[in-house]
C-alpha cells in the first residue's frame, strides 16, 4: 500500500491503495464518485471515460501511481442534478440515454472535444467519439446531442462557464 | 565593352553552351499537352471488373478516397521531405477531374508522370511503379475509373517547399528514377511466383514504402525491401533484414494480407491498415501470388533466436539494471495496462492480443511504429471494420511512453536500446 494525492474534480483527495489499482477503482471504490463505469476493463468500451490534465483517458488503463499531479476530472465534475451543464443537459434534451451506463464516459469524451474544437464538424464528433461505444445503439441521439451542446455554447458569450 | 579577341571568342563559346543547355533542360522538362476528348469511349464489364481488382490491388483509393462519400475524387494532403502534396480528383468529372483525358493521356501519365495538359506530377503519385503495368492492365483501369460516378472536386493547392513548386525540376527527378524499361518475368520462378512479382512492382507498388529512399526522395536501388517508411511509421524490411523475430510462414502472410491478421506475427496497424482493407478486397488468386513472392524474400531472413519462442508474461527487470527506475516505470506499465490483454495465453484476434515477445515493432530498428502504436494504438480505417487497441496518447505522458517503449526493448525483445528513443516520442508528440 502506497499514499497517492490525486486531484480530482479540483479537490485534493489522499488514497492509500496499491501502484497498480487502476484509476477507475480509485474513483469509484475509494472517492465515491460512481459515475465512470467499469465495462469491459480493457480500452474498449469507454464507459471508463475521465479526463486527465484535459486528454480523455480510459481509466480502467491507468494505473494509479501513473497519474502523478495531473489533474483528473470525471463527469460528477461538469454539473449537478440541479444544475447540469451545457453537455448534461444536451444528453437530457435531447433524451440520448436508453440504459444510460456508457453516457457518463460519452459526456465526458465530448467535453474534451468542444473544449479543444468549440464548433466542431459532424465528421469531426464521430471521429472524437468513436472510442466509446454504446450497446443499446443510441448513438444518433448522442451524436445529436453533442452537437446541440455545440450549438448552445457557440452562442453563448465568450467565457460562459460550459 | 572591348574585350580582347580571346575573351570575347570564350564569351561566345559559353553563350552557345548555354543555349545548347537551355534546349536540353526544355526538352527534358517539357511535354505537349494531349487533346481533350469530347466523348467517354463505352466499356464492356469484363474489363471495368478486372480494372476494379487492379484498383484494389494499387490502392489507388488509398490515397485518391480520402471521403468516403466521394470515391476517387481526391484532396489528400500527403506529407513529403518537399512539401505537402494533394492527391487529385480522378473521377471522370470533365472539369476538374479526367472526363477528358484519352486513353492516351491516361496511359501517359501512368507510364511517364504527365498529366494530360503536360505539367509533371509529382512522384507522390507511385508512376515510377505504374509505368511497368502492361498495357491491357493500364488500359482496364481506365474503363473502371471512366466508369465511375464524375464528383466535382477542383484539386487542392499544394503547399511545397522552395524550389519544388517548379514542377518541371520532376523532370530531373525522372531521369534518376524513372525507369519506363518493360516489366520482365523471372523464366527460373514459377508463374504464381511471377504473377506476384508483376503485382507487387508495377501494380501494389510495395516498394514504395518497404525500400528506404535518397536524400532526393527517390528509391535507393541499391538496398530493395531494406526497409523504408510510411507516414512516418517504419516499414519493415521485406527481406534477409526482416526483424520479425519469428519466421513467417506462407500461410501466415496470405492471412495478414487478406486480414490484417498473423498469428504469431502481428496486427496490422497504421499505413498497412489501408493496404490490407484494399487486398481483403481484391481477387484472391492475386493476393495469393503476392504472399508467395514477398514470402520468398521474407524467408531470406535467417532462423534467430529471441524471446519470443518463450511462452509467458515479460519479466520484471534486474535488480541490477543501470537504469533501474526506468524500467520499473515500464515495468509497472506493462503489467497494469498492455498486459490486461497482451499477457501469455492470449492470441492475437478479436478481443485477445499478440505476447508482447512477438511483437516485431519491438525489434524494428528504430522506435517509430511502436512510439505510433501506443500513442495511436489501432483504429480501423473510417467506416471500415477492423481491430481495435486503444491509444495511450492521452493516458501517458511522454516520459511514461518512453520508459514502456525503453522497457518492452529490453525486457520483451532483448534487443539494445534505441539510440534515438527519447527524440522518437518528442517527435511523436509535437503539436
């Protein structure tokens, strides 16, 4: 066992867990935040999504002692029930969940899009989002989705908090 | 000026050598144009078929498809030691594409580099191989290609480096490497054998990437299938120099060529990824003949001893390794992401992976394709299906990708480490 300080979601938090434990477990066994899903466990799927210093990640790939001081963010970091963001609340609208378990890492892989690509082509989305899969086969409502969220942040002044 | 006798009779003979120059650098540079046809010819299907394999076999959509939903119409920028080149629309769009090329000028620019209004190519376009199609091949890949749907699509500028934007200076290029001499087959190999041959030179143009070039961007003749590079990957020697460190069987590379798949050997993955969705494509007789020919090279190599014989997971690295920290970086790696699907007791297919022992990018002679591999990992081309690895780009750092790279040489290949290494994943990662 090794202490490891990780930032997550702009918080410090200190794990005591082996070098080899995956970033995923981290998050959802020790920091409780349950919203990254293991799926396949192998870089497949992408239901692990987070971010790491902004680059999507697949955190059932990561060991945790790899992080080092990069800065995690996972989806509970875009928004809350009350008030989702703009990605969030696309996702809602626009009703792109059937059983919801890989949206959580489709959320967070299309924030790292419009946050390097703010108006992204549609070829440009299906490239970006073609890591993760969906197995209920929504992903025309996703891809629907992600392009509302583009819409509404292009037409919000510059610097609105996505 | 009155110059002495002597000097003004010195002056006339370097004026006249100038001339004689001028008239030969025009005559090596310049070509006519070839009257615009009014009309497509008509083409009976037997011929657009074969026109069809032979396009697969050339994959010519490789570069001329870079949008699927435009089939031929080119726009593909490609990256060259000389500037960036743009594949052209060569659908028979009469404006911007070859609606109005003649068989002639078709066959012109397939043999000699010269389109039809006479500019020169640049040799981006592989002519240096087409030119040894036998004509009846050149002239049923017209009746496919005048066949297909015409797409408006002017070409893109290129964007080359001073001086290469003169295109005539391709003339001289022409004179080094151009050579329009027949294709000849070898009387003392059998005929699938030669079959090969002709498909791997004049059509599939598998030099073009395996054979290292010259400062002048050329093929350097004197060392074929040594090894050369594709979108900045390495693309292994074909011959005694190969680096797979296991021997291919025949079998094995028909496999991977229809595949992408070789037990024991590898996935394909970057640039050869499109070369293999083109041969899954194509007649199967003819992808035979091109494993038996590149394997008769292939089998040059001779029966080395390396880990990959050994069966099991990569071993932890010596405690006395003098580059301890290192290593146990790509040690730790290793084991808690690749070896979730590279481990022992896995093959390589859909949802298993290659032992890592077996891989040959980690005994390529220098770091490229397994620096492209883990960063890029493997996607199949657009709209295509194919294998799947997921990149690590965004998970790694450059020092953790260089410690796993440094690491898999040593401990999973055995090999020296890469000299150049650490500039490999800079490159690799520059914006």
């Amino acid at each position: 066992m090794t202490t490891y300080r990780l930032q997550v979601n702009g918080k410090q938090h200190a794990v005591d867990t082996d070098p080899d434990t995956p970033l995923l477990y981290v998050l959802r066994n020790d920091l409780e935040l349950s919203g990254a899903k293991f799926g396949c466990g192998l870089g497949q799927c992408g239901s692990c999504t987070v971010l790491v210093d902004d680059q999507p990640a697949m955190s059932c790939l990561v060991p945790v002692s790899s992080v080092g001081r990069r800065a995690v963010r996972t989806v509970e970091g875009l928004g809350t029930g009350d008030k989702p963001g703009v990605l969030q609340q696309a996702f809602i609208d626009e009703q792109a969940a059937q059983c919801g378990y890989c949206i959580a890492g489709m959320i967070v892989q299309a924030t790292a899009l419009l946050e390097r690509t703010p108006r992204p082509t549609d070829a440009q989305i299906r490239a970006h989002m073609s890591p993760n899969l969906c197995r209920c086969g929504t992903h025309m409502r996703i891809l629907r989705a992600v392009r509302r969220a583009a819409d509404v942040l292009a037409k919000q002044p510059a610097g609105a908090k996505r | 000026m009155d110059l002495p006798r002597r000097k003004r009779h010195v002056g006339r003979w370097l004026l006249a050598a100038a001339v004689v120059l001028a008239c030969v650098a025009f005559a090596i540079m310049w070509r006519p144009a070839i009257t615009p046809q009014t009309a497509t010819p008509s083409f009976d299907q037997a011929r657009i078929d074969r026109g069809a394999n032979l396009a697969r076999l050339g994959m010519c959509a490789s570069c001329h498809t870079p949008d699927l939903a435009k089939p031929f119409a080119g726009g593909k920028p490609m990256e060259t030691p000389f500037g960036t080149v743009h594949s052209t629309n060569i659908t028979p769009d009469n404006d911007t594409g070859i609606g109005r090329w003649s068989l002639e000028a078709f066959t012109r620019s397939m043999r000699k580099g010269v389109s039809r209004d006479g500019h020169l190519l640049y040799p981006a376009f592989p002519y240096n191989h087409y030119t040894r199609m036998t004509q009846a091949d050149i002239d049923d890949l017209y009746a496919y290609f005048m066949t297909r749907p015409a797409i408006h699509a002017p070409a893109r500028d290129n964007d080359m480096i001073f001086p290469f934007g003169f295109r005539p200076l391709v003339a001289f290029w022409n004179v080094l490497y151009l050579d329009d001499s027949a294709w000849q087959p070898d009387p003392k190999q059998s005929a699938e054998w030669n079959r090969g041959a002709y498909l791997a030179d004049a059509v599939a143009h598998c030099a073009a990437c395996h054979t290292p070039r010259t400062m002048l961007g050329g093929p350097d003749l004197s060392r074929p299938l040594d090894g050369g590079e594709a979108e900045d990957w390495y693309a292994p020697a074909l011959n005694a120099r190969s680096p797979s460190p296991l021997p291919w069987t025949r079998q094995q590379l028909h496999t991977y060529l229809r595949t992408g798949i070789a037990e024991d050997h590898a996935a394909a993955g970057g640039p050869m990824q499109d070369v293999v969705m083109h041969l899954s494509q194509a007649d199967e007789r003819d992808v035979a003949a091109l494993s038996a020919w590149t394997h008769s090279h292939l089998a040059q190599a001779p029966a080395r001893a390396t880990p990959a014989q050994q069966a099991g997971s990569l071993p932890t690295p010596k405690a006395d390794d003098p580059d301890l920290q290192r290593m146990q970086t790509g040690y730790a790696l290793y084991a808690n992401a690749c070896a979730r699907c590279h481990d022992a007791g896995r093959g390589v297919g859909s949802g298993a992976a290659l032992p890592l022992q077996k891989a040959v990018a980690l005994y390529d002679p220098d770091p490229r394709s397994l620096i492209h591999l883990v960063d890029e990992g493997i996607a199949p081309p657009d709209g295509e299906p194919g294998r799947w690895m997921p990149g690590y780009r965004t998970i790694l750092t450059g020092e953790q990708t260089g410690a796993l790279a440094a690491y898999l040489r040593k401990y999973g290949a055995g090999q020296p480490a890469w000299p150049d290494l650490d500039d490999a994943v800079r490159k690799a990662r520059a914006p």
